[in-house]
C-alpha cells in the first residue's frame, strides 16, 4: 500500500476522505494541503505526510493510480506548481 495512504489510513482518515483529498490534489495542490492540514493528525504525523507529498510526486501517482484517479489531472496541477 502506498505509504501516503497507509498513513491516513492509520489515523483514522475514511476511505471516501482519502480519494476526495487525491482528488483535490490532482485538480488544486494548495487547497488540498490545507484540506489534509484540517484532519487532525498530530502535528507529527501531518510533517511527514506533507514532506512525503512535496518531496516524492511519484508517491502521489502511486496513490492516485491505486485509487483509481486520473493521473493526467496530476500532471496538469503539477504544471500549475510550477507557474
């Protein structure tokens, strides 16, 4: 399992919370940080996560592929982080 997901998972977070975040994170990146900011993980856990997010966008695909999203939006809200 995707480590991004297992950590949500771990804390808790639903499975529908979790495809809504991958979601947002394929359409607005931004709004999605602050979204996964709002869940309630310790402070800790929520470091990691963030850290996992920005530095490893490999991660994201794996996500987004295994919970059945369309990558291409990844690519194209990657562009806009880029802007």
């Amino acid at each position: 399992m995707n480590p991004i997901i297992a950590l949500l998972k771990d804390n808790n977070i639903s499975d529908g919370q979790i495809s809504s975040i991958f979601e947002m994170l394929t359409q607005n990146p931004l709004a999605a940080m602050a979204t996964i900011s709002q869940l309630g993980l310790p402070q800790d856990k929520l470091q990691m996560l963030m850290a996992q997010v920005m530095q490893n966008p490999a991660l994201i695909k794996e996500a987004v592929e295994e919970l059945g999203l369309d990558f291409s939006k990844v690519e194209s809200a990657k562009e806009q982080l880029q802007k």
